[in-house]
C-alpha cells in the first residue's frame, strides 16, 4: 500500500512542473492577448490612487496623522471625522445651496443652449453667423478675465449672496449652444418639413419634433453643467460672501483649522469625501452620458 | 377665529415683538481660525477649550452669552480669507469686524477700507499703554490704531532635548545650547549630524515660500539691515542677504537639514524625532507640548521650544501678529457701543487666547501667573519686545514674502547663483510695489 501511495507522489511530483509550465504558458498567452487591458487596469489603479488615499485618511483620527500619515495602512480606524461633518449644522444648507445652484444653472442652461441652438441650425435671421461666431468666441475668454466687471455689475445690481447671483454667470454658455446647434443640424430637416405639412408652427417644430431627438445631447450638456457648477469655487468664494449662501465648496474650505492643515487632515479628508459623494453618484448613474458627452463634445 | 387660530396668532405676535427686544444690535464677525461646532458649537465655557478654532469659537459663544443684547453672526473664510474680505469690499457688504494678520493692514489702511479705532479704544477704556509695544506697532499706522491686536506671533526653535543631549549641545540646566553665530550654528549642526546621524534642522523646503522668507528678515534685522528703507522699495542686493543666503546653503548643501518635505511632512518629521530642531511658528506649542507628555511619543520629554537665537548683532526678530479690524462703513452707535464691549471683552480675555501658542498683545497677561506658568512661556517672553514686523507702510507683504520665497528656494538649491536670485527678488519686489 505505501509502495502505491509512493508511486503515486511521484507521479504527482513528475506531472506539477508540466502543469506549472502550462499554467505560466496559458497566463503568458493571456498577458499577451489582454495588454491592452492590464494598461487600463494599471491606469486605472494610477486614477484611483489619491481617492483611496484620500478615503483612507478620512478614516483616521487626527491625532495619528500628524505622526504621519502611513497610519493609514493600519488599524485602527474610525468614523468620528465623518460624525463631525454631520455635527456641524451649517453643512447641510451648504449642500443644499450647491443642489439649487446646481440644478438651476443646469435647468436654465439646457434651456436656453436648445433654444439657441436651434435657432442658428434652423432659423434664418439677420447676422446669424456674425452672432454664431461672437458666440462662440466666449469660449476662448476665461472666467477670470471677466471676473472684477462682473463683480461689479452684480454689486450695482445688488445680487451678491443670492441664488440668482450664483446661477446667473453661468448660464452664459457658448459650449452648449454650440454642442446643441451641432446636433439641431445633425437631425433631418425632412422632419421639420413633415411637421410643417401637418400644421406646425416653429415652437412646436422644436418641442414636438426636436427636442425629444436632442436628449442624448441634452444629457451630455446637462451633466456636465452640473459638474461644472458643482465644482465652481471661484465665483462662489466672491459672491457667497455670506455663511447661509455658502456652497459646499465654499463651506468645506471654510472649516479648514489652520493654513497647512497639519492638524485636521482626517477631517479634512472626510470633508473632501463627503462633498465629492453626489459626484460620484451622478458619475455611476450617468457614466454613459458622461461617456458620450466627453466623446460626442470632441467629435460634434 | 377658533382658539387653536388665536393661540398661534398670538404665538406668532409674541415672536415678532419679542425678538427686537432679545437682541437688539446684530455685529457681524469674520474669522479664519476654522470651524469647530462639532465640539465647541456650544461651549461657553473658554478654559475647557483648546486650539484655536476652539479658543475664539468658545470666547464668541461666552461674549454672546454676557451681553444678551447683542447678537453675534460669524463668518468663517478659508485662511486668510483676503479674496473674499476684498470682494465683500468692492460690494460695499463688509463684515462689522474681521480678523486680520498686522501685515495684510497696510493694504486696506491705505485704501480707507478700514477704520481707525481710537476713539472705540477709549470707550472701550482700553489704553494703548496695555498693549505690548510689538503688539502695538503691528497695528499702528500713521499714529492711528488700525486694530486690535490680540496676539504676536513668530517662528520658533522646537527643540529635540533627547537628540541634542546625544550630540552633547544641551547646557547644565537642560536647556538645549543654541548657537550665538553663523558659523557656531554650522559647527553644532555638524557635531549635531555627526553624534546622531540625523540632520540638526528639520524645515519646510516644498510647496510653501513663508519659512525661508521669515527666517530671512529675522537675520536682515539682526544685521540691522535697511531693507526697506522706504515701504515701496526693498534692497536685497546687499552683504547682509548675501551672508543669509550663503548660510542657508551651506545648510542644505552640507546635508544639516531636512529636504524636500511640506509643511505637515516636517510637522510630523519632529513628533518622530527625525531632526534637531524645526523651525516653525508658536502655534504649535499646544501640539508638541501635549505630544511631549505621551510616554508612547518619539518626543516624550524631550521638548522645548525656543525664540530664534541671536546669530549677529542686533537682538531681533521678526513677527507678526492677529487683530481684530474695523472695516469702512457706516454703523449706527448701538453697533459702535456693541463693538466697543467686544473690543473689551477679548483684551480682556488675551490670557485665553494666549493658550493657544500666541503671545499675548496685553501687558498684563505676560506677567499673569496663569500665563507664566503655561509651558514654555516664560522662554518665549521675550518675543513680545525683541519683535519686529517690516515698516507699517509695506504693502502686498504675502505677496513679497512668496517671491522672496521663491528666490531664495531658488538660490538654496543651486538652481540660480546667491547673487542672481537676489536681484531677481529684489526687481520682482520692487515691480510689484512700484505697481500699486
């Protein structure tokens, strides 16, 4: 019996190097049928990096961090500096405020880019490409090269601290009314023609008929506007003077304890993970948008 | 109307009619310092309350509490806050008060966009003989008061006693020994790298230009140095900057200091014991000191903190400080008297909020026994008559201070020659004040 059971292990001992080797062999031949894929994770792990990082901060205490911050590879770990964020009351009204300034800027931007935007591809009307063309030359103007006249013209106006204040730059938007002419022009005017038989007059050529054709498009601007908005720092820092119109980019900046952040980096982090949350979620329920968006945006 | 209707109308009524009577005077504050609700939301309680954030949160929440009359709204900014305070400015929508750095005052003094506070000083029956003469000169401009100071700051030593009784620079009473010169400095620091194997200074060398430029003017005005003999005009091309800069490079050439590191890198490079001596500001003294009393720490008693030592002639340092200012706009004397008690209510509370490492801008704190007995205080006294800011009249002084920065980096790390990056800063400097 044991003569068997030997023969057995050396059998066993005889066949692993040739399965090994046909094991190294078939994960040689995948390697080298999936490069392009171990690049995109590689790349991937590269993007992904400073979130973990940051998430991995965020759940350390502060007191560890500022003995360095490899405290993270190691327990333990908390989530006091989330509680923290929670206990500060104006955070939530923050939140809210980036919301409405998020939404509106996006409501009114999808707005007035279809309407724009099928006026230049469908309309005939005096200066239209004089008009198409200044238009556009906005996108070549940096926010900060209007910054003082439009701070000025808001104080005359006396819209500092208010919804509208924050909302209304925004909505002058040469890229969507550009991306929306783009795609106006792309549908046939056979369509308009039908409905022209049928009766209709412009506007509901263009609500009937159009628009809904338009939606892709109308997502891809519309996530990127709120990204935008959501994102804007700049503005918000000299128009949202007040606390109570903070937006969250604001606020969170406002809580920062010292000019180095050498002693709250964990609840800065966890600030920075909250704030980027409704991101994230628009980014995994939209991704296709996102996706053609940045695609459809070059290409249209 | 059924009594359910009459009960809220009434309810409704008394709101209306009692809110004036609660608080009738509304002062708008705006601070840096963070934001702290979390724990001290609440807290009126000052002595409870640790760090900065928390010290003003707590002393805001106690004047509040004192002087029910008197409602308190707070902005907190992002430090420094300047973009916004501008912008608010330009509005005409300032703040009743703000929190300034003495630096920064000469950029709104000159421009009338803050207010002269004498005549609140005196209402308040606060002399200005209170004040420390470095408090006081930080927030005097044109023989006018431009704020009320409520600390003096500077750079520090934060002294390793542990790794510089291992190079044996410590003294018979346990003091570390500290260098009279430059080139003292260069023999301990070697004899410091040689006994521990760790380099004697540990500095901010990445992403920030503040460090370089605070030790430089420390050294400028211990050369006793006319740098800026008139507040539009700065002169680097001098022996004076040549002999700092030659010093900062035989430093980092030699080894005798930390590199590449950031500001919370080096933070945290002290509490693990990784060099002699960090220099960086009084704000830390909280967090080293508590640090120091943990058995488990790399610093545990092993801590001491120190002002700058005298490396030439003339005893100085340099400082800045925080006041509380008085943008310009019109206020009725209800705010005026409300901002008045606030003024009082922080000079008289300077002690509280020289726990946080600040020195204190009151006379009467520094020989306070509560604030003697504080730890390091009494080392660090000194500070608040050797200090020196740069001439009142010296605008854009962030400003400066990054391109001065920036050069000298520049300089330290071989990228530019010393006298190069001398006339770069100094022609930079000067175009950007013969621009204002």
């Amino acid at each position: 019996m044991s003569h068997l059971n030997q023969a057995s292990a050396s059998e066993v001992c005889v066949r692993s190097p040739e399965k090994s080797i046909s094991w190294l062999q078939n994960f040689g031949m995948w390697l080298a049928n999936n490069k392009l894929l171990l690049v995109l994770i590689a790349c991937s792990l590269l993007m992904l990096a400073p979130f973990l990082w940051t998430v991995g901060l965020s759940l350390k205490s502060n007191q560890e961090l500022m003995l360095g911050a490899s405290a993270v590879f190691h327990f333990p770990y908390t989530l006091n500096n989330y509680a923290d964020i929670f206990q500060n009351s104006q955070v939530f009204r923050w939140l809210a405020n980036s919301l409405i300034v998020s939404i509106g800027m996006t409501f009114w931007v999808l707005i007035l880019s279809s309407l724009a935007g099928y006026a230049f591809a469908r309309l005939e009307f005096p200066f239209k490409k004089i008009i198409f063309v200044i238009i556009l030359m906005g996108l070549a103007v940096p926010e900060q090269a209007v910054i003082m006249a439009r701070h000025q013209i808001f104080s005359a106006l006396e819209m500092h601290n208010s919804y509208v204040g924050l909302i209304l730059p925004g909505l002058s938007a040469p890229f969507g009314v550009f991306l929306m002419t783009q795609f106006f022009k792309a549908i046939p005017p056979e369509l308009d023609e039908a409905a022209t038989l049928d009766n209709a007059n412009k506007f509901q050529i263009f609500w009937y008929v159009l628009l809904p054709l338009t939606l892709p498009a109308q997502a891809t601007l519309g996530i990127l506007t709120f990204l935008t908005s959501w994102n804007d720092y700049f503005w918000p820092l000299i128009s949202a003077t007040e606390q109570e119109m903070y937006t969250l980019t604001i606020g969170i900046a406002s809580s920062q304890q010292n000019f180095a952040q050498s002693e709250g980096l964990g609840f800065l982090a966890s600030q920075a993970i909250f704030s980027a949350l409704p991101i994230i979620l628009v980014y995994i329920f939209f991704q296709k948008h996102i996706v053609t968006a940045v695609a459809g945006g070059g290409v249209k | 109307m059924n009594r359910k209707h009459s009960l809220i109308a009434l309810a409704i009524m008394s709101c209306l009619t009692a809110a004036p009577a609660i608080a009738d005077t509304q002062l708008h504050l705006q601070r840096f310092f963070g934001a702290c609700e979390a724990k001290y939301g609440t807290n009126k309680d000052v002595s409870k309350a640790e760090g900065e954030c928390g010290i003003m949160t707590s002393l805001i929440n106690q004047f509040e509490a004192k002087n029910p009359d008197i409602e308190i709204k707070v902005t907190t900014v992002e430090w420094p806050g300047y973009d916004q305070l501008t912008a608010q400015m330009a509005s005409r929508t300032p703040p009743d008060l703000v929190t300034m750095h003495n630096s920064v005052i000469s950029d709104y003094q000159s421009r009338q966009l803050i207010l002269p506070i004498d005549s609140l000083l005196k209402k308040a029956d606060i002399a200005l003989d209170e004040f420390t003469s470095t408090a006081l000169n930080g927030v005097k401009r044109e023989g006018e008061v431009f704020g009320l100071p409520i600390d003096t700051w500077t750079m520090l030593y934060h002294v390793n006693t542990k790794l510089m009784a291992q190079a044996e620079l410590i003294n018979a009473d346990g003091s570390p020994t500290l260098p009279s010169s430059p080139e003292e400095m260069l023999s301990m620091a070697r004899q410091f790298k040689e006994k521990t194997g760790k380099p004697y200074l540990i500095q901010i060398l990445s992403n920030e230009t503040a460090a370089y430029t605070r030790l430089m003017y420390t050294y400028l005005l211990q050369q006793d140095s006319n740098f800026f003999a008139d507040a539009s005009h700065i002169s680097l091309q001098t022996k004076e900057a040549r002999n700092i800069l030659s010093h900062f490079k035989a430093i980092y050439d030699e080894d005798l200091t930390t590199k590449n590191m950031d500001y919370p890198a080096s933070v945290s490079a002290f509490s693990n014991a990784q060099g002699g001596i960090l220099l960086n500001g009084n704000w830390l003294l909280g967090t080293y000191t508590a640090e120091s009393n943990k058995a488990t720490s790399a610093i545990y008693n092993a801590y001491k903190a120190m002002p700058y030592p005298k490396l030439y002639d003339n005893d100085a340092l340099y400082v800045d400080g925080h006041s509380w200012v008085m943008p310009n706009k019109k206020r009725s004397d209800d705010k005026l008297a409300a901002t008045a008690k606030f003024f009082k209510f922080m000079a008289d509370n300077d002690f509280e909020w020289s726990r946080t490492g600040h020195l204190p801008s009151m006379k009467n704190v520094l020989s306070n026994p509560d604030f003697t007995s504080l730890p390091h205080r009494t080392e660090l006294m000194s500070v608040t008559t050797r200090g020196q800011g740069l001439p009142g009249g010296v605008k854009r002084q962030f400003a400066v201070q990054d391109i001065i920065g920036e050069e000298i980096a520049s300089a330290i790390t071989g990228v530019k020659t010393i006298d190069a990056a001398l006339k770069d800063a100094e022609e930079r400097v000067n175009d950007l004040l013969g621009n204002l």
